[in-house]
C-alpha cells in the first residue's frame, strides 16, 4: 500500500497548476499517468488478496468483494471507473485527453485513497479479530 501512497504523492508533486503546463510536460506528463496506472494496478492487486473464490477478471474481484460487503457501493463504483481508466491507459493511450485527465486527476487520486482506505480499514479489522 506505500507503493499507492508513493505513486499518488509523484503524482500531485508533478501536476502543474495549469492545463498548459501539463500539456507541454511531455515525458514527466506520461510519467504521471503512468503513476496512475501504476497506483490503480496495485490497488487492484491489493483487492484481490481479499477474495476467497476463484475471479477470471479484475471485476470478479470487485464484484465479489462488493456482493460481500467489503466494497461499498461508492467504491465499487470508483473501481470500475478505475479498471476502465486503466484499460485505456495500457490498451488505448493514444486516447486520453489531457484536457479530461488534468481536470480529472485530483479525482482519479481522490477515488484510489477512498478504496485504499476502505483496504486499511478491512486489513485492520482482520488484524484484531487475528
């Protein structure tokens, strides 16, 4: 879960105050998503140590861990946005808007910390009852 923090931290250390900046960061812009899909790759991976059954796809995971009520509804929600924003980033780059993503980055940042902290709550609750 560091390593989330670390990528989350590169990220808002990085981003510009302005869309013009970040458009002209070439390779530190494409640093920060790839932080992003760094963050939103651990998370996953973090998920996914809370499942009990077999999962075939990353929304197996959230599915299940949503059906028991581990995920709540928000953060269901915000994983699934999650894994679509990662499958652009790997499968479909040449498709992001940066205009979109820097509007949009405190919230993509915002989204990852709200399921981290639903993970550290979950891992806390298994630590006492240990």
């Amino acid at each position: 879960m560091e390593k989330i923090e670390e990528s989350l931290r590169i990220i808002e250390e990085n981003l510009p105050k302005t869309l013009e900046e970040f458009k002209s960061l070439g390779l530190i812009k494409d640093g920060i998503y790839k932080h992003l899909e760094f963050a939103i790759q651990l998370l996953i991976d973090e998920l996914s140590e809370l499942t009990e059954g077999a999962v075939f796809s990353y929304g197996d995971i959230v599915s299940e861990l949503h059906e028991r009520g581990i995920l709540s509804d928000k953060d269901k929600e915000n994983m699934e946005f999650l894994l679509q924003l990662r499958e652009i980033f790997i499968y479909n780059y040449d498709l992001v808007n940066d205009e979109i993503a820097f509007r949009n980055m405190k919230e993509y940042t915002e989204m990852i910390r709200s399921v981290l902290k639903t993970l550290r709550r979950k891992r806390n609750d298994r630590a006492a009852s240990d």
